[in-house]
C-alpha cells in the first residue's frame, strides 16, 4: 500500500476522532450543568479511575499504556472544560483584579528603595533604572532589605534573582516565600566584572582578590590564570569588595567589581570584562510586601508542589499547552524534609487581563498540594 494511501486512511480517521471528541466535550458540558444543579464537585475520582481502568482493558495489552495516557489527557480537558462552562474564578485572580483596579496607572519615578550592598553595588544600578529618582537605603544582607520594608523604613527593595551563567538565587526564592512578599517589577542588568586595585598596582602584584562568591563563581577562567599563590576572598557583595579595596592599606588586593565601581572608589581597572561569559545578565526584581499589579503586566511569578505521583507534573505543564501560554522559565528544586519531592518555580508569559490567564490559575489551584503566587509584572529591557 501506498503512503499516500495510508495518510489519506490517517486523515479520514482523524476527522472521525475530531467529531467524537467534540461531541464528548458537548456531554461533558450537560453533566457540568447537572453537577451544577446537584452540588455536585467537577472532579469525580473514583469515575475516573474506572474510566481508566475500561479503557485499557479494551485497548489490549499492545495499546494498553497509550490509551490510558490519551484518556488522562482527554479527563483533564474534559474537567478544564466544565470549570470553563461553569464559570469558576479562583479567589486569586478576584484578588489580582482588584489590586489592578486599586494600583496607581505609572509606575512610581521615585520611591524609598532598600538594596543590598554599599554605593556601586549592582543593585543600585538596577534600582537607578527602575526608578528615575530612589532615594536608596542600603543593607548588609537580603534579609535586612526584606525587614526594612516591613518596618515600613522603604516602600520598595530591588533585589537579584537570577543570573544567565550562576542560575537562580535560590535564598530570594525562600525569603519571596516565607514573608509574603510580591514582585512588582523586573530589570536585567549587563553584568561587566573588573579587576580593580589602586592606582600604581600591577596584574603581577595582586596577591589576594575580594569578590561576591557569584562574580568568583562567574571569572573562574580568568583566576584561574593568575596561579594558586592568589588568595581569593568571598564578601557579602561586589561594592563591599571595592570598599575594602580601596579602604585598605594593603596594595596588593584587587577586587572584582563593577566599571562603576572604579569611579566611586577611586581604584583603577587592572583587567577588563574578565567574566567567563560576555552574554552575562543578571535579572532583579523590584518587591513589595503588598500585592501590586501595575497596567501592562504580562509575566508572572508561581511557585507550586505537584502531587507526588507518576504523570503529575505533565498534567500541569499540559494546561500551559491547552491554554496557548507560553513558559519562560521552569526550575525544580528539593523540598527540604520531603524525599523525593519537589517544588517547581515558573515564569510565565500572559496578560493579567487575559481569560486564559485567569483561567489557568483556578486550575492550578484546583490541581496543585500547594501553590504561591509571587506576582505580575513588567519587565524592563
């Protein structure tokens, strides 16, 4: 037989299964009215459960797992489906419309910003271009940022979250969680690590280099290079390591640190752009401890724990696909305590406006053991 012949039997067929799903879908849309009327809830499980057991029985052994992946994709949409017939919200979304209507139109120019860090610090740099006036506090670690806008000392913290070689910072994670706290707006900042030292210091003279572990972690080949004789410092940021630097009396120490970095501290640059990656970018996020949705919004933060069974995380990574909302980002990480499991970070890019994005998370809700949301957002280019 001909593979032209064999398509065309294909293409018959499919427009078989198509007229058959749509109509199950129109069923499936009756019975959500009954359960309706009922008081019944949407998820059946035990139906279920027979209904996926029957179907691999019919389809034999040879068939036996693929029908059943087929008709957990086929129950998930049908469920999908009667929520949508339904007109179930989640009690989240009800709260994102309203923090839409009761959030000021602009973005504010100015504001009291907390970073971490000292003067020169990258942070700044991605609060200057947030903002168009902060008025700045700066604080020796991410938690004082995060307390500092619960004791209202600042409105707003800018933060880092991410870099494009380093990977997530996984302690932002925690704290965004533990205290609460929303995501208002993003900005990636061109990281551009420099070896500084004062003025009159050679490369050959440098026998210890101060630096956050991030930025040491991210010019590894190029200490490398520089021998096993040269110390290398960890400090809580790479202004802090300028400072130091630069408030020492010591003059063979060099840090690395921002072009910026230079300027203020009055050190020179000894070794330019010595990152391993030229395409190196750092992603910060603006925070609050109040839930802010400004207009334009079109990325979102999640952060959720997906039943600890086979298939759970492609029954959620589906509602993605089914819904035509695209992932920018999906990081698992070890729940601490727990064998085996796992929570799953995810940004995604959606209006806030959209009925898909509303609809997406009433269903993440419904689906997930536990489910944060982290906020919606703007970024910056």
């Amino acid at each position: 037989m001909e593979l032209t012949e064999l398509r065309n039997q294909i293409d018959s067929i499919d427009r078989e299964l198509v007229e058959l799903f749509k109509r199950r879908m129109n069923v499936s849309a009756q019975v959500a009215e009954y359960k309706r009327q009922t008081g019944m809830n949407v998820l059946d499980s035990s139906r279920e459960r027979a209904l996926l057991n029957k179907v691999s029985e019919l389809s034999g052994e040879e068939f036996e797992e693929y029908t059943r992946t087929l008709y957990a994709t086929i129950l998930d949409l049908s469920r999908s489906y009667q929520h949508k017939k339904l007109g179930d919200t989640s009690r989240l979304y009800e709260e994102i419309t309203n923090a839409l209507e009761n959030t000021p139109k602009l973005f504010p120019e100015k504001a009291m910003v907390a970073c971490q860090g000292v003067e020169g610090a990258y942070s700044q740099i991605a609060a200057e271009r947030l903002f168009s006036a902060p008025n700045i506090m700066f604080f020796s670690d991410w938690e004082k940022v995060f307390s500092a806008i619960e004791a209202g000392m600042c409105r707003y913290g800018v933060i880092p979250i991410e870099n494009s070689t380093a990977g997530s910072v996984k302690k932002v994670y925690d704290l965004m969680i533990s205290r609460n706290f929303r995501i208002v707006r993003t900005v990636r900042i061109k990281i551009d690590h420099n070896l500084l030292a004062k003025p009159g210091t050679r490369l050959e003279d440098i026998k210890e280099i101060f630096s956050h572990e991030q930025a040491i972690n991210q010019c590894a080949s190029f200490l490398s290079t520089l021998g096993p004789d040269v110390k290398i410092t960890r400090v809580a940021n790479t202004a802090l390591a300028a400072k130091a630097v630069a408030e020492s009396d010591r003059t063979d120490v060099a840090s690395l640190s921002s072009r910026s970095c230079a300027a203020q501290y009055g050190l020179k640059v000894v070794a330019s752009s010595v990152q391993d990656n030229g395409n190196n970018h750092t992603r910060f996020i603006c925070i609050t401890n109040k839930l802010e949705v400004y207009p334009g919004a079109d990325r979102t933060t999640l952060m959720l724990v997906t039943p600890h069974k086979p298939g759970a995380l492609y029954r959620i990574l589906s509602r993605f696909n089914s819904l035509g909302i695209n992932l920018l980002k999906l990081e698992s990480r070890p729940i601490p305590d727990r064998d085996f499991e796992f929570m799953f970070y995810f940004d995604l890019e959606a209006p806030v406006y959209s009925q898909k994005f509303a609809q997406l998370l009433a269903e993440l809700e419904r689906e997930c053991d536990e489910f944060t949301y982290l906020g919606s957002y703007l970024e910056v280019i």
